[in-house]
C-alpha cells in the first residue's frame, strides 16, 4: 500500500451516484469521498474505475499540485432530456401546434444594488443596450 508521499496521482469518485442519505449527512459524505479516493497510477485499480472519476490531482511535484479537472456529464440525464422533448415534438406534430411553436431563450439578468452602479460605471454599452429589452433595467 503506498503512503501519502510516494502517490503521485490521486482520483476523487463522482458523487452524483451516491446514496441520497449519504449527500444528506455532511459525515457520511465526506467518508464516501474519502473511500472512494484512488491511486491512478495503482494497476490493479480497474480502467473502468479510473474512467468514471470526477477528477484528478496531480501530486508528482510538491511544490505545485496541479488539479486536473475531468467533470463528465450525466449522459443518462441528457437521455432522459433529450426523450421528454422529442415525445413532446411527437404529440405537437400530432395535434397541429407544432408549427406555431415559439421557441425562446431566457436571459435573467440579476444585479444587486452595490454592483448595479459598477455595471453602469464599467458597461455602458451594455447597459444601454439592455435598457431597450428591460422595464426594470
């Protein structure tokens, strides 16, 4: 088993797969994430382990510790997504209002009131171009 000094790359597991008691306590989260902790560079780590880390640090030079994120995305997640909308597209198209369809993408803009006159101070242009979109701006 090798010591804290001679690890020269280490793997954090991903959390989204944990247990929902698990993210609910602050201990048993962090256990879980101590656990699952491993040496990349240990061979008899499995690949299919090393693959599905949410990231690496770099330890081979002690005077610079490189973080070496590798965040993958919840490919089952976008699946799920990606059938809700084409179910929806299908039942559209099924009953006609597919074609009026008014797809729009939103912009929410939040600016408390310390930082709205730097904005107005540092960005005018923008300001004044969203000024022509927004009531309250």
């Amino acid at each position: 088993m090798k010591t804290k000094s001679n690890l020269t790359m280490v793997g954090f597991p991903r959390v989204e797969f944990l247990d929902k008691d698990v993210k609910l306590s602050q201990k048993s989260y962090k256990e879980a994430i101590r656990k699952g902790i491993i040496d990349m560079n240990d061979e008899s780590v499995p690949q299919a382990i090393k693959d599905n880390i949410e990231f690496t640090v770099d330890l081979s030079d002690p005077k610079a510790s490189k973080l070496n994120v590798a965040l993958k995305p919840n490919v089952t997640r976008a699946q799920e997504q990606k059938q809700l909308r084409d179910q929806v597209i299908r039942r559209e198209k099924a009953d006609g209002t597919y074609a009026s369809r008014i797809d729009k993408n939103v912009l929410i803009l939040y600016i408390d009131n310390l930082s709205r006159a730097h904005f107005y101070r540092k960005m005018p242009k923008t300001a004044a171009w969203l000024s022509q979109y927004a009531d309250n701006l």
